[in-house]
C-alpha cells in the first residue's frame, strides 16, 4: 500500500517555517489590517466627539467654559445647511486652488534651491545667508507687504502660502544632501557617470526620504498661513467662511470651519504620504 504526499503532512523543517505555519493557520482567524487600522482611527475620534457632547450638554463650566460652545448636534445642523449651499463648496475650491498653488511652486523652488545650496559651495555662500535671513519672519506678516505688492488679494494669498511652504522644503533637502553617503557619489563618478548623472540619479534619489519629511511640515505650515490670511484679507475661503461666521456670531458655523479645515489639512497631509511611500518604495522600511 503507498501512501501520498497529500494525506500525510509535511512537518516544518526549521523555525521560520513554523513561523509561517502558525502565521497561516491563525490568519482565518485575525482581523484584517485595513480593518484594524479603521478601528483604531475611529476610537480616539469617537471618545473625543462623546467628551465633547458630555461638556457642552451637561454646560461644564470649570476653568474652561463649554456652556457657550455649540453641541455637536448644533454643529450638524449647521454643517448641513452649508453643505446644501454653493457658497460652501466655493470657499473650500478657493482655499484648496490656494494651498495647491502655493505649495506646488514652493515645492519646485524649494527642492532646486536646496540642492544648490547643498551641493555647490559658491551658491551655498551666496544663497545661504539671505535664505536664514527671510526663514524666521512669519509668512502672516507679510500680508500687509502682500497687499501692496501684488494688484489681487488672490496673488497675495498665494504668495503668503509659497513663502510658508518653502523654507521647510528648502532646509528639508539641503541637510538631506549633506546625509548622502559619499561613497555613493565616489562609485558613480568611478563607473563614468557625469555631474547632472549624479545629481538625477544619485543624489536626488537619495535626497527625497528628507525632503517629503520637510513636504510634510511645508503642507501642515500652508494650511496655517493660507487660512490666517483668508482671515485677515480674503473675501473667499474657508478661512473666509470660518472668520465671517464669528463675525455674525453663528458659533456653530464656527466650528463647522474649523472642523472643514482639519478635514482638509488632513487629507492633503495623507495624499504627500501616499505619494513619498510610493517614491520611496526602494527604501527597506518601505518594502518591509
């Protein structure tokens, strides 16, 4: 009588493969990771909309006075009635038409000035001192500057946002080439590639972990400036909207923005994560 390979099986043959084994018998059993992650998302959201209702419906005033902060049923009525409106969606396309701009600009300039600075020594003491100059001064500052320099609010606003997105991608990508190995340049230079070869093909490869990190921080700082000068001199915006309705007293409006605006930073922060993941699908983190 013979038997098969299929009735009997094979007992693993080293520790990784029990590993695996085990890995696999329970994997019928696990949560999904998508699932889990969810879940995980969803948690501290959930306990922080229920502190939030308890506060405001019990009117706790300690300290921290939450009897005049609208409840969150307060604020779904008013975020329903603006989500029927055009005006809503017209403010959230300016401000989104604003960050694009102004953080797409900041991004090209930021990445090409930052690696001259970080690759050459002549544009590094040219460039350099003027850069750590105008990196201190709040990019809100400037909208009086703005006003008078550009002929339409728009101009001005995107100018704030550029200017408050540069400065971490520029810094972001000069110490990101500062850290590149040199030998890696040394191997390149010793098979025969040229100057822009090593620098399209090494060094800024290797740059981009550290400038999405500087991408990163430029995106959450633009959203920032872009909404305090729509607060300040916009006449459209969701900036706009969320300073407008403080000024008609429509508290729940109020938070209806603010709530609109993190929605939103959160969103554009996630979108240049998925996309650095992609770019820096080599690394071994990424791949892992």
């Amino acid at each position: 009588m013979t038997l098969s390979a299929q009735t009997i099986p094979l007992a693993p043959t080293s520790t990784r493969d029990t590993e695996v084994l085990a890995r696999s018998t329970a994997r019928g059993f696990a949560v999904p990771t998508r699932l889990r992650t969810a879940l995980l998302t969803a948690v501290p959201l959930a306990a922080l909309l229920l502190l939030w209702y308890l506060l405001t419906a019990n009117q706790v005033v300690f300290w921290l006075r939450f009897d005049k902060i609208p409840t969150p049923a307060e604020v779904f009525d008013s975020f329903r009635t603006q989500a029927g409106t055009h005006s809503y969606y017209s403010n959230i396309t300016s401000s989104m038409r604003r960050i694009l701009i102004g953080f797409g600009l900041a991004t090209v300039a930021g990445v090409l000035i930052g690696m001259a600075i970080g690759r050459s020594p002549l544009v590094n003491a040219l460039v350099r001192p003027v850069l750590e100059v105008f990196r201190p001064i709040p990019a809100i500052a400037l909208v009086p500057l703005a006003i008078l320099l550009f002929p339409t609010g728009e101009q001005g606003i995107v100018f704030i946002t550029f200017f408050a997105a540069f400065f971490p991608v520029a810094v972001s990508t000069i110490h990101a080439m500062h850290a590149l190995p040199r030998v890696w340049e040394e191997a390149a230079r010793t098979l025969g590639a040229g100057r822009f070869a090593i620098l399209f093909r090494i060094a800024l490869p290797g740059a981009l972990p550290g400038i999405f990190s500087g991408l990163s921080v430029a995106m959450g700082v633009a959203w920032i400036c872009v909404i305090s000068a729509e607060m300040i001199s916009g006449q459209f915006g969701i900036g706009y909207f969320t300073w407008q309705s403080y000024g008609l007293l429509d508290y729940p409006g109020v938070v209806v923005g603010m709530l609109s605006i993190g929605v939103l930073g959160w969103a554009t922060a996630w979108l240049v994560e998925v996309v650095g993941r992609r770019v820096n699908r080599w690394l071994p983190r990424a791949v892992r």
